[in-house]
C-alpha cells in the first residue's frame, strides 16, 4: 500500500484541491473507472470492479491525520509516471 500526499501549497488554495491524498491499495490491475463514493473522495477501479485506489481530492489533511501515515518516499510525481507507463 502506497500514500501520496500533494500539500496544500500545490493547489488552488480556495478551492483545497492541492490539499490531496491518494491511498493506493493496488498496482497490478489497470484502472478502467472511478466513481465519487463520498464527498470530495473517489474510488478507482480496474477492468474487474475490483478497487486499486481512493483518492481524497480536497481538504485531505482536516479528513486524515497525516502524520499517522508512512509515506516512504512517494510522490505525486512517481506515481502518475507510473500510471500514464
């Protein structure tokens, strides 16, 4: 499992959407749709159904206590290199 945090000085401030976080569960299936399951948080899933993310697009830190998370090195960046390879 993977954590990517992009902080709030990366986005819009007024609207929170440089305040973001992605929960990446899985990255062996290839991501078909997403669907919006809760306000400002959207599931990604593969060909199957089956869930390979949750993104938390606005406002992530006042929704999770980011410093509970080990983000090991992780970034925006090397994660959407991955997904657009």
């Amino acid at each position: 499992m993977r954590f990517i945090y992009t902080g709030k000085e990366s986005g819009n401030p007024e609207d929170g959407r440089g305040d973001a976080l992605w929960i990446v569960l899985r990255e062996d299936g290839e991501y078909d749709e997403s669907e919006e399951i809760a306000d400002e948080v959207i599931a990604h899933y593969d060909r199957n159904g089956e869930i390979l993310s949750i993104e938390i697009y606005a406002d992530a830190s006042s929704k999770v206590d980011l410093t509970q998370i080990n983000f090991g090195g992780i970034t925006e960046a090397s994660w959407a290199a991955k997904q657009h390879a």
